[in-house]
C-alpha cells in the first residue's frame, strides 16, 4: 500500500466553492457494495435507501470561529492563529502563522472589532512549540476568543460564505471544531422529519474536527501517518443503542466519516462485545485492511487525493469500486469537496 494509491486529478472547476440551496438538493450517488451498482439520484432521495429499524449516527459538533487575526507584541507584523484544541481553560493548540517568527515567549495581541468583544485587545503567549507550525499558546482571558473570531473555511474554498451557518449542521450543538463534519450538510430539519417518518432511529456522537481536515499525508507509505488525536464523545444511550441494533441486525449508517471514526474507535477500545459508551481521544487511522465491528453504510462527500478520508472511504468500500466511483463523479461533473454532492455506500 501507498500513498500514492490514493491520488486522482480533480478538474479544479469541480471544487465546489458554495454550498448548493436548499442543502437537501445536493447531487447524491447511492453505491452498492454487493453488486457494484451505481445510482444517480438528489440527496432528498436518500429516504428511498433507508429501511424501517436503521439507525443514522450524526456527529453533532459545532465548529468554533476558531481563525484570529492580529499582530506579533515585539514588532506590530502580522500574526494569524487556527485554534485546533483545547488542552485546559485557556490554553490551546493552534497552528500559528508565521510560525519561524513566534517561538516560545512571543506574544500576540487579537483586538476584535467593536462589536465583538468590545474592541478591547486578547493576548495569547506561546508557551510551547510543535512541528508543522504548532505552537500552544495561554490566553489569561479565553471568554472573548469566541468572539474575536472567524470561521474557518478550508483553504481551498475562496469564494467567502454568505451565511455562516452553512458551514455548520443544522442539528449542530457541541462547540469545538475546527472543520465541520460536511458529510452532514446535506441534511435538512424536513429532510430529517421524514426519515424519522420512516422508522430510522437518530443517534448523536460528538468528534471534534481537527488538523487532518487541512492536510495531506505526506509519507510514501500511509502506515507511517501519524493522525491528529480529536476529542470524541459517546455516551451512554448511544452505545446501549447501538449494540441492541447490532444484535437485532439492524443497519448501523454513520453520516461522516467522523461518525464513523468514533463509533470504530469505541467498539476497537470496548472491553465486551457490542460497544461500550467513551469519552477521551480518538486517535484511529482507518486504511484499508481495518474490519468494521459497527458501520454498514456511510454516507459521505467526495474527499481530497492523498488524505485520511479518502482513506477510510476506500477501506469501508474497496479500491475497485471507490475509482470506479471518483471516474463517473468526475465524468458527470459531481462538485467535490466540503460544499460538494454526496454518496451513500450501502
């Protein structure tokens, strides 16, 4: 296995860079993954799929505006930080930009506008310093970070968001990524009624989105990636759920790869059968070969070469039939990416 197993030319006009209205209108490819069959429907159509008894697991995480702009103490230059994680009250993991010029002991000072955060300047000192421009930084007054900042879209997105909430769920409530769990954009409120109308159980688990959103894997060989740890949530009802519809054999869809992430880490870390509720860092780096105790369909978007969801997907489908899959999304001009269309692999 290689890296470069996972690399496919994307006509950059099919980067999708706004998000399509409603959310539900979305283009969606339902695959099978026992016959090899593709269908082209829209995203609304999904119900057509689902069965009486499913369950659909959400990650209900709520990005945070987590990029902040401002200025280096000691020379007035430019400063930019991406929060990533919160290790404790105050104190953050960030990537800092330009990183060679805040080493331990800089300061940076964030003055919002007057109308977030009263105008009055945060600063944040870097205690600490990682690789790929990580630094932790101490902010002695966090309750204004939320405030001062934006909401960051990914890099490869330049056309800037209207509507904020559309780079959140609409079932979104648990505030910490830096990425949203897109595979979730598609949904609806109406949309999620009539699924409901149909017998499928909702479930909610939290994974807050971090830094292997934004990069590539860079090693020939993919074994040697080391993931982002994220900070994931599966409570008590979840997995009592979740293992009576494993019992009863009922589907089990996660929506996002995120979702499921966590639910394979929880059953991977459970020390019984079925799947026992968690609370701590997820750090599973699914690649092909990985044997799937929960998920039996997944609903997801279409995912950038080289990275860890393209990754997953291919484990969760096959590599014949995911190329067979990027070949006709990309013949029939799907949009790709966080605001692009959506597949459903059953």
């Amino acid at each position: 296995m290689k890296t470069s197993d996972f690399e496919y030319t994307l006509p950059p006009e099919l980067i999708a860079q706004s998000p399509i209205e409603p959310r539900d209108s979305s283009r969606l490819m339902a695959l099978d993954r026992a016959t090899g069959a593709l269908e082209h429907r829209k995203f609304y159509e999904i119900v057509d799929y689902l069965h009486p008894g499913d369950v659909m697991v959400f990650n209900d995480s709520r990005v945070i505006p987590a990029r902040l702009k401002g200025k280096r103490a000691d020379s007035g230059g430019k400063a930019e930080i991406l929060l990533l994680r919160r290790r404790e009250p105050g104190v953050w993991e960030a990537l800092a930009r330009p990183a060679r010029k805040l080493p331990t002991g800089a300061t940076i000072e964030i003055t919002p506008d007057a109308g977030a955060g009263n105008g009055v300047t945060i600063t944040g000192e870097i205690t600490g310093t990682g690789e790929d421009g990580i630094r932790v930084i101490r902010f002695p007054d966090e309750s204004r970070l939320m405030a001062a900042g934006e909401v960051p879209l990914p890099p490869y997105i330049r056309t800037p968001l209207a509507d904020k909430e559309r780079y959140q769920t609409v079932y979104a409530r648990a505030i910490g990524s830096v990425a949203a769990p897109t595979a979730g954009l598609h949904f609806t409120p109406e949309l999620m009624a009539r699924i409901e109308e149909r017998g499928v159980r909702f479930l909610f688990v939290t994974l807050h989105i971090g830094l292997d959103t934004f990069r590539p894997v860079t090693e020939d060989d993919p074994r040697e990636h080391t993931i982002y740890r994220e900070y994931g949530i599966l409570d008590k009802e979840t997995a009592r759920e979740l293992s009576r519809a494993k019992i009863e054999g009922r589907r089990i869809i996660c929506v996002g790869t995120t979702a499921a992430r966590i639910v394979e880490h929880a059953a991977n870390v459970s020390q019984s059968p079925g799947i026992q509720p968690f609370q701590g860092w997820v750090d599973l780096f699914i690649l092909p070969g990985h044997r799937f105790r929960m998920a039996d369909a997944l609903v997801t978007n279409f995912h950038l070469p080289r990275s860890t969801l393209l990754m997953l997907v291919t484990a969760f489908t096959g590599k014949e039939l995911i190329d067979k899959a990027y070949r006709e999304a990309i013949a029939k001009s799907y949009r790709f990416y966080s605001f692009g269309d959506a597949m459903l692999i059953t």
